[in-house]
C-alpha cells in the first residue's frame, strides 16, 4: 500500500500497518478476544497465537523463541533492557551510552545520575559512527553496560556492533544494542551481533503502534520493568494478541523484503541524493560517504545557508514529507544532538533534512521531490542572495 495524497519520505518515524499485518490482527480483536492466560479452547488459541508471533519473531532474528520478550514498542524494550543490566550487575555503576542513541536511552541520564551512576557518553566520528577505539578506551571492569545502536535512525549510519560487543564483553558488561531502526532495513542476525539486548518496533516495519520486542540472550538474568506472571514472569500484564500477532506477520514480511535485497530503495536514495546535489551544489551529506555503511532508505542532506524548517515546511505545502530528525524530539526547535555529536555546527544542523524512503516509494516520488525542492530552492537561494 502507498498514500496517494501525499509522498512519504519519513518512513524512520513510523510505518502504516500493511495489508497483510492488518488481516492477521483482525480476527484477535473480536471473533477470538480470549485472554492467552484462560483454561479454556479459545484461551488456547490465543496463546497458539502469540506462540507463533515469537517462533516468527525469533526466525526473523536469528533467535530463540525463548530470547524474544513482547513489549509495547522501542522505547519499553530499550529502558527494561538498560534497567534489567543495572540490576544484575550492581557492583558496577557506570553506563557508556553512545552519543548517537535515541532518547528513549539518553532521556534516562538524569534520573541515572540521580541514583548514583556515572554516565559516560561514547563520543561519534565525523561520519556519525563510533569507532570500537572509543569503547575500549572507556570500558572497564566498573561498567555494567554498554549501549550502541545499531543504525543510527537520523543518518542511517551503521556501526560496527559486532566489534564493540565483544569489547563490551571483554570488560564484563552487557551489551545493548537498540535495532529499532536496523530491523527490517538490514540483515540483523542475534547470532553474529553478540548483543544481550536488542529491541525492535513494530511500527517502523509495518506492524501496529505500540507493539515490541525484546531479545533477552538465553542464558542472562533478566529483571523485568513490570513483574507479573505473563512472558516467562518477564513482563506483567495481559498480552496483547491482536498487536503481538500483527508484530508477527510484520517481522515474516520484512522477511521476504530483506530476501529481495535493498538494491531498488538504494537507487532511489541515491537519485535522491545526486539530484539534490545537482540543484543545490553546496550540499552535503551528513552520514558515512561509504553506502555499504548506511542503511539503504536514509539520507540525511545538509543545505547550508538554508534553514530546514523553512523547505521542510515548503515541502509540506506542496505534500512531500520529510523531518529534521527523531520524530521523538521534532516540535523543539533544538538542533539534532545526533549531528552536534557529529561536530556540525548549530547552524549546520539546522540545515539539515532527513529522507527516508518506505519500501513502496517509486521514482515518481523522487522525480515529484526534485521538482518541489528545486522550486524550493531556487526561491531560497534568490533571497540569500539578494
Ligand atoms: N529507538 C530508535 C532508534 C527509534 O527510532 C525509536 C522511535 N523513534 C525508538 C527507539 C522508540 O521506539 P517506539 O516508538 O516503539 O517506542
């Protein structure tokens, strides 16, 4: 599916539910609304159903069923996995958080440093990526957790999580690697990221608001957020089976996505890209130059001397969606803490626009993008000159 009415180029703050997802949930709301937890046939058949959205949920991971915990989304599964370490661990009392992470991990700083931890924050290279060294350097036999994203949901720079893991590892704390924005867009396998935690969420790959998971390594200590008796006494509360089976059809489709390979968004991204280049010769990309190490659908383009909101908002009069970063942060006026880290300047990251592409954008959409931002663009540079 695809809106007509408008082109979405802001797929990193949410999906629609799919066709598909849509059609595996709808029966779990009222023809089967058993509660999985009730000794009774229909009981039973909710609880088949959830049992299945986690065997889908681990295929598509590289997982065990049992390593998968349902959440309510990224921000839930990031948080019980930053607590869950800090509590297994609770001679070591620093965190390293990277400077790139989402808020759902750097909005806990405060009330971490209320409690008594030390939070240092692993500094970001130029292109957006942090670099192994830096984790080493900070890492030692105090730090109960490391936390690296995977893909970077402003820039779509990937890092080396592999790499920092292990280091992670070596100095004997866990590793947190928050995939919200990786899953569904790159291949992620639990069995090469040696992560002890790593989230997802359902609405960034075409499943409902509100959905999540968890990957909890099999064999670690798990303290959950909400206690009770549901997910293996991992997560209190009654599941939610219409979201927990639409969050399973959505991981078998990003499946099947993945399996085509990324080639046509890619070719999208770039046109994008080199036509932005062409009508505004000044721009930049914020990101690695390298694209095997961004995620395909992203691109993140500073205009300089442009300021973002004034095209972004140019380019929702004319129906073209884009954002100036996280969805979680837009509405402050506050340049993006991801490309600061980055060493732009305040000016420079006001500048900038994030692109990027759901699975069903054509070359339509790019041709309709170029032609709104060179009006766009042509109008601005005039006033900038004059
Ligand atoms: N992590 C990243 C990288 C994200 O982009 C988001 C959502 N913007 C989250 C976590 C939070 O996910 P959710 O909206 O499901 O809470």
């Amino acid at each position: 599916m695809s809106p007509s009415s408008f082109v979405d180029l802001d797929s990193s703050a949410t999906t629609p539910v799919s066709d598909r997802v849509m059609a595996a949930m709808l029966p779990w709301f009222r023809e089967i609304y058993a509660n999985p937890g009730s000794p009774n046939p229909e009981g039973e058949r909710a609880k088949a159903a959830v049992i299945k959205a986690r065997e889908s949920l681990a295929e598509f991971l590289g997982a065990e069923t049992r390593e998968i915990l349902f959440t309510s989304g990224g921000t839930e599964s990031n948080q019980a996995a930053v607590r869950s370490a800090l509590r297994a661990r609770p001679e070591r009392r620093t965190l390293l958080l990277s400077a790139v992470e989402h808020s759902s991990i750097l909005g806990l700083i405060p009330d971490l440093e209320r409690e008594g931890f030390k939070v240092s924050v692993i500094p970001a290279g130029k292109d957006g990526r942090i670099d192994p060294g830096e984790v080493s350097a900070l890492a030692d036999n105090n730090t109960a957790l490391v936390a690296v994203m995977y893909v970077n949901n402003e820039t779509g720079a990937i890092n080396p999580v592999e790499e920092i893991g292990e280091i992670a590892h070596r100095a004997g704390a866990f590793f947190l690697c928050d995939g919200v924005a990786a899953v569904g867009k790159i291949p992620v396998d639990a069995k090469t990221v040696p992560a002890d935690f790593l989230s997802l969420s359902g609405h960034k790959i075409h499943g409902p608001k509100g959905t999540g998971a968890l990957f909890v390594r099999k064999g670690e200590a798990f303290h959950p957020l909400m206690p009770g008796s549901q997910e293996r006494k991992r997560r209190g509360g009654t599941e939610n089976v219409p979201g927990i089976v639409g969050l399973g059809e959505a991981a078998r489709e990003s499946r099947e996505f993945l399996l085509e390979g990324p080639g046509r968004l890619e070719r999208l991204r770039d046109l994008l890209e080199e036509g932005v280049f062409s009508l505004y010769p000044e721009a930049r990309r914020n990101g690695p130059e390298n694209s095997s190490l961004r995620a395909p659908h992203m691109a993140n383009l500073c205009f300089p001397g442009m300021p973002a909101e004034k095209i972004l908002l140019a380019l929702v009069r004319e129906g073209i969606y884009a954002s100036m970063g996280s969805a979680c942060s837009t509405g402050a006026l506050d340049p993006s803490h991801v490309l600061l880290s980055m060493g732009l300047s305040r000016e420079a990251a006001l500048s900038s626009l994030r692109f990027s592409l759901p699975r069903w954008t054509s070359s339509g959409d790019i041709d309709r993008t170029l032609s709104s931002l060179g009006r766009i663009l042509g109008q601005g540079a005039s006033r900038r000159v004059s």
